[in-house]
C-alpha cells in the first residue's frame, strides 16, 4: 500500500493468489516461456523457408530489389528468433545469482522487441514472395494489409479487449507493467518487502493507535 492507503503500483489485486514477488516472478517467467516456444515456432518455420528460396531454381533470376528484400527479410528472422532466445540465455546467466524479477523485466521486453522484428519478417516474406509471384503492386498491398494484420491482432486487439474489459468492470485496471518485479511492492528504502509485508505494518501501526 502507498503512504495514503491507495494500492502500490505494480501489485496486482485480487487475483486470487497467495504468493510472493519472487513466486509470482517465477509464475510470470514460465508463462512468459510459453509465449516463447508458439512464437519460435512460427520464426522456425519463416527461417526454414527462406533458406530454401536461396536454392530455389528461379532465385537467380530476382531482380535487385527481390533480393534486397529476401536478404533484409532474412536477417529480420534471425534477429527475431535472437530476441525470442534470449531470455533463456539471460536466465541461464543470472538465475543462480536471485535475480528473477530482473530476468522477468528484460526478458518481457525481449519478448516484446522479438514480436515488432517478426512483424517485419513477416510483412517481407509476404512482399517478395507476392512480387516474384504477381506484381510489384499486388507485392506492396499485400505486405500492407499484413502489416496492418498482425499489428491489429498482436497490439491492438489486445488493448481493445483489456479496454473493453475495465469498462465493463470484468477486469481491473494495470497497476503496474505487469512484469512481476515486485517493483511496486518496495519500500521508501527500495527494499522489495511484499504487499503483505505492507498490510502488516499498517495493521500494527493502526493497533498501536486503538
């Protein structure tokens, strides 16, 4: 709790469980994992075929900007399939040292910057293979509409639905960013104690006062 009774940032409320920030860290790193291994899948997969266009019989036969656009595509899946990795590297270097809720933090946001990157991969293997396909035109509408696609669905249908639901009063507003690094839950001396540890005192202090 705040110094003036409000809910502390960051600490999310009736949720139904009863766990620490570290246990909640630990809960929010394993989902955030499984959100990992749907989306490595599907930039497996987009880095498989673009390995094979090269060694494709018409490769030879793309103009400068097809191969611009299959090189620039090709490089954006490895980056992205380095983001999505990357929180397990970074888990397996500072998991010993009780640094969860840090990896949690980092590791979202590598999430996050991993989904923008595949937009883009996305959006390219759609522009080559439509152009070297159809026409350059069709290329360019059709990588349009699946930029447009995967930014309505991946950002704002979520934001649509979590507004939806805080109007209807179905789900509560954020408190904090969701990470589960405990930061809301920290003292005025940075000490991460816990909610509870916070209900706790104010409790005593309230008893004192009877």
């Amino acid at each position: 709790m705040s110094e003036n009774g409000s809910p502390a940032a960051g600490v999310p409320l009736h949720d139904g469980r009863n766990e620490t920030s570290l246990e909640r860290a630990d809960r929010n790193f394993g989902e955030l994992l499984q959100e990992l291994r749907v989306t490595q899948t599907g930039v497996q997969i987009l880095f498989a075929f673009l390995l094979t266009l090269a060694f494709t019989p018409r490769f030879p036969s793309l103009d400068t900007v097809q191969r611009a656009t299959y090189v620039t595509t090709l490089l954006l899946a490895v980056l992205a399939a380095a983001l999505f990795t990357a929180p397990a590297a970074l888990h397996r270097g500072l998991f010993q040292r009780g640094a969860k809720p840090l990896i949690v933090r980092v590791s979202s946001r590598l999430a996050a910057a991993g989904l923008g990157v595949l937009v883009l991969a996305l959006t390219g293997s759609v522009l080559l293979v439509v152009d070297v396909a159809a026409s350059r035109t069709g290329a360019l509408i059709s990588a349009g509409c699946t930029l447009l696609a995967c930014g309505g669905l991946w950002w704002v249908l979520p934001w649509a639905v979590a507004r939806a639901g805080m109007r209807s009063g179905t789900l509560p507003s954020p408190l904090g960013n969701g990470n589960g690094n405990g930061n809301g839950n920290k003292d005025a001396n940075g000490n991460g104690n816990g909610v509870r540890d916070r209900d706790r005192d104010r409790d005593r202090g309230s008893n004192r006062g009877q």
